[in-house]
C-alpha cells in the first residue's frame, strides 16, 4: 500500500498530531509498514474458525473510579503544562464536532 505525505498529515490531522516535516516520512514509512502486515493477515484462510471476542478467556476487571490526591506541585505542573487554560481551568479540544448534547 502507498500513502502520500498529503495522506500522512491529514492522518496526524485527525489525531490531533503535529509532525515536523522530517517526521512525516519517518511516520509513513511505519504506517506503510503496518498496512502492508495488515493486507497480508488478510490473506490468511480463517475459513471454519469461530469468531472469538476474548482470546485469552480473561474477562474484563472494572476498578471503581475515585479520584486520586495528588500534591499542589504535581497539580500546578499539570495546569502549566497545558496550552489553553485560565486560572485552573484547563479548554481541551472538542471530541466530537457539532454534537448538541
């Protein structure tokens, strides 16, 4: 399989990524990479093998969500760190454009 460069940032696009153009080969080359092992498990006959959710037989273990304590220093590297913020309050990018909920 081929990918441009075009291809390439428009994939770093939609990850919300930013690669330096020396980065955009690199990060092609490695996609390439995957896609080409991608096209060729597809070529392995699966015919008459069940499909399976959990290979292992592992189900999953759910912890419960509290909140974890952190100390004031750790806290204010946190909020520094981000790019868009006021005070404490950090902006993150929305997830989903245009949702009304």
């Amino acid at each position: 399989m081929q990918l441009s460069n075009d291809d390439i940032k428009h994939i770093a696009t939609l990850s919300r990524l930013e690669l330096a153009e020396d980065e955009v080969e690199k990060y092609r080359g490695h996609l390439v990479s995957i896609l080409n092992y991608i096209d060729k498990l597809a070529e392995v006959d699966t015919e008459g093998v069940p499909e399976m959710a959990v290979v292992s037989g592992s189900l999953n273990v759910w912890r419960t969500d509290e909140a974890q304590i952190c100390d004031s220093s750790e806290r204010d590297s946190i909020i520094d760190s981000f790019p868009r913020k006021e005070g404490i309050l950090m902006e993150v990018p929305a997830v989903f454009e245009g949702r009304t909920e």
